[in-house]
C-alpha cells in the first residue's frame, strides 16, 4: 500500500470513529427486546430452516445471528451490540470503497466515496439504534455479493458453477437481512448492459429466480409480511411523492423541506450529468440510486437508515463528480496568472480538501444540534427497567406463571424485557395491564411484580 493510500485510510478510519463517538454508551432501542425475544423463542430446528425456507415469510432470520450470540454472551448490556454493528459498518465502508473501484471510478473518487459513506447524519440512526442492524446487514450483503460479482466479470470471463452458489449464497443473506436486497439482480443487469454491451444472464437470472419464492412469501401467501398495515405498500402518487420529497430532504439536509418541483429538478439534473456524455460509472449510480429504494418507496414513512442501500449509489456518484469539478475547476483556475505559479495539482487538492472539509462541517454541526440528543435519548425506558431487573435479580420455577400488576410501557416491552431476563421458555409472562386475570389467576401466579412510583417491587 502506498503512503498516499496509507495515509487516506488513516484518515478514515478516524473519520469514522470522530462520528460514531458515544455510540458504544447508547442504550437498546425499544425495538430491540421486541426483536430478541422474537428470534429467542424459536426452537432452534424452526431458527436454522427459516435461513432456506423463503417461502415460509420468517422475519428477517440473519437478524438472529446477529442478536442471538450476543445475547447468550453478553445479555442485555448494549455495548457489545454497538461494537458488532460498527465493525460491520466499517467493513461496508471497505465494500463501497471496492465497488467504486471496480465501477471504474478511479482510486480518489472511490477514496471519497468510502468517506462520505462513513457517516451521513440524514441516516444516523443507522450508527446508534441497534433496531437498524437489518439495513447494516443487508448493506453488508447485499454490496458483498455486488462486489464479488463485478471483481469476478471485469476480469472479461462469466461465473462458474461454484461462483454462482457463493453469489446466491450472499445474496440469501441480504434477502434474510432485509427486504430491500430484492433488486439486485436489476441492479446486476444494469451493470451488464452498462460495461459490457449485452447482458451475461447467468448471474442475474440466478438471483431472480431466488426472488421467487423470496416475494410470495412476503406479499402473496397468506399471513404474509405485506398483510402488516406497516408493509403494506400502497401504489400512488401520493405515496410516490411523499416518500421522494423526504428521502432528498433527508439526504440533501436542506434548511426546509424540499419541494416535489425541486425534486424533480434534482432528478433532471442527475440525468444530464450522468447521461451528457459515456460515463458508466454515473449512469449505473444514477440507475442504482433509482432502482434500489423501490422495495420501500411505496410503504409508509421510510427514510432514515432505510435508505442505506440507495446511499451507497449517491455517495459514488457525489465523489465522481466531486472529482470531475475539482479537475475542471483547477484546469481553469491554473490558467489564471493569479493561480499560475500555484500549480494544478495544488489547485485540484486544495479544491478537493475544501470539499471534504465542507461535508465533515456539516455533518459535526447537524450531529451536534439534532442526533447527540436523540443518541442520549434513545432507551432510557428500557435501559431503566433492565437495571431494575439486574438489581432486584428475580427468579422464577420452571413451568410457572409470571405477572406483572403495572409497568411503565405502553406496549408489551415489559414481557419482552421478562422473556429475555428468565430465559426459560415454560415461563408464562403476564401483563396484568394488557389482559387483566381473574382473581383465582392472580393467585395461582408463581411470581407477582408491580411498578410502585417507577420502581419495581415483587409483590411475592
């Protein structure tokens, strides 16, 4: 490795530990308990056959690799959960960097384009809300397989047998990681039709036929994912609209919210950069940032890490032309007699450092006023009644009933949070809040809980 790649590592490595600090302090989402004990009560033969039975719709299974072991280690202190997931993301940074360069985007703008996508404070809960570990694992998937497909076509041969398994065998992990991976084989065929001329179906046949089974059991079997009023996409205009004015606010960070013309005068304007003249490299970003939010762009009120996926394409295309400008700006500022003995090599890394500097500056400042906040925020209910539990270290037998008078959530949070601490699934929880037992029920319980002014009492 050279100095100057050296040196650009470093300082993105320490870009991003500079905007993931206090991460690891962030307590579980609540969401989180939801999801472990979800994945905590299935009987293990049900948890392995869930990773190959598409058609059976189980909710997102490598989300239990990721809680699982962690949990069995570790328990509920989040720390550990935030270090596996930042890891994760910092080798997502390695893959974008990588899919720049077999793109063809150069060496500095593929460097730019892993920067920018260390941190983007539009998708910030991506860093410290562990409830988010689905987008980073489909991320990490979903550019895994993008990236071992490419390196392996831009050597000029097509996939063997072998490679097309270990490609289906990625890809299986982003489906299970996340709805959001179904488009890679549009996203493969893009790049055919892009670098190649023609298209080598193989590969891209291959991922869609794992589609199949994939999309009837989350939209067409009964019970299926899409049934949920929170998946179930509504195709309008409308729906359209809303999801695309907030995505580029949320991307872009304007001071107001965009508009649906200025939208669409964005949407104008990338096409013209990327399709003005022969540039593969922004014509499959603009393709890849138009194709890959379509799993969620007709569901209600996506945004944030939803859109992960897609910013991965925008950053590649952001560094690419970042550099583009930088070299035509310092060309004609190096004809200037003012900048002539400042040379154009000079001119075009001051240009590209003032824009460097400029993404880092806003992001500190907009992470400063609104996500250092929510980070502090995030959990306190939750993180209060695990330590609670820790410190009042409650025991119930095997096989009895559970209750809990009164808690504090509005949900069902608190036999999530009793699941998880008794680990014994012959264990009923109750919520006496939720469905309120009879008197003879009430006596009959095992162990008796209540919340008394916040604090949690064991009434026997």
């Amino acid at each position: 490795m050279s100095l100057r790649k050296l040196a650009f590592a470093l300082l993105i490595l320490v870009w991003f530990g500079y905007f993931t600090r206090g991460v690891l302090a962030v307590h579980f989402a609540p969401d989180d308990m939801m999801n472990l004990a979800g994945y905590w009560r299935m009987k293990p033969a049900t948890f392995a056959s869930s990773h190959f039975l598409l058609w059976r719709n189980f909710f997102r299974p490598m989300g239990g690799l990721f809680y699982l072991p962690l949990f069995y280690t570790f328990g509920l202190h989040p720390g550990p959960y935030h270090a596996v997931i930042l890891a994760i993301l910092a080798f997502n940074i390695w893959l974008v960097y990588r899919l720049a360069v077999l793109l063809r985007a150069g060496e500095l703008a593929a460097g730019l384009a892993a920067l920018v996508s260390c941190y983007h404070v539009g998708l910030s809960n991506l860093t410290y809300n562990i409830a988010f570990v689905f987008d980073v694992l489909c991320g990490c998937f979903y550019l895994s397989a993008l990236v071992y497909y490419l390196r392996i076509r831009e050597t000029g041969r097509h996939l063997r047998g072998r490679e097309i398994a270990a490609l289906l065998a990625l890809y299986l992990c982003a489906l299970n990681s996340k709805e959001m991976a179904v488009t890679l084989p549009v996203v493969l065929l893009a790049y055919e039709w892009l670098y190649h001329g023609h298209a080598a179906l193989r590969g891209p046949v291959a991922a869609a036929l794992l589609n199949v089974p994939y999309i009837y059991g989350k939209a067409l079997r009964k019970g299926a994912l899409a049934s949920d009023s929170g998946y179930r996409p509504e195709f309008s205009t409308t729906r359209l609209f809303d999801f695309q004015t907030r995505s580029f606010t949320e991307l872009l960070q304007p001071a107001n919210a965009l508009t649906l013309a200025a939208v669409a005068w964005i949407w104008a304007v990338l096409f013209y950069i990327a399709f003005r003249r022969p540039r593969p490299v922004l014509q499959f970003c603009w393709i890849f940032f138009l194709v890959t939010p379509l799993p969620i762009e007709f569901l209600p009120g996506r945004g944030g890490a939803c859109l992960y996926i897609p910013f991965v394409g925008f950053a590649i295309f952001l560094a690419v032309f970042c550099v583009d400008v930088a070299k035509a700006a310092a060309e004609f500022l190096a004809a200037e007699r003012v900048f002539a003995r400042v040379g154009r090599q000079t001119l075009f890394a001051v240009l590209i450092a003032g824009c460097v500097t400029l993404w880092g500056r806003e992001n500190r400042e907009l992470r400063q006023a609104f996500v250092s906040r929510s980070m502090t925020s995030l959990g306190t209910l939750t993180a209060d009644v695990i330590a609670q539990m820790e410190a009042l270290a409650p025991r119930a037998q095997p096989h009895s009933t559970v209750v809990f008078l009164n808690d504090p959530f509005v949900d069902w949070d608190m036999a999530f949070i009793a699941e998880l601490w008794f680990r014994d699934r012959t264990v009923e929880i109750r919520l006496h809040r939720k469905t309120p037992l009879s008197e003879e029920e009430l006596a009959r319980a095992g162990r008796l809980f209540d919340f008394r002014d916040g604090k949690l009492v064991a009434v026997r």
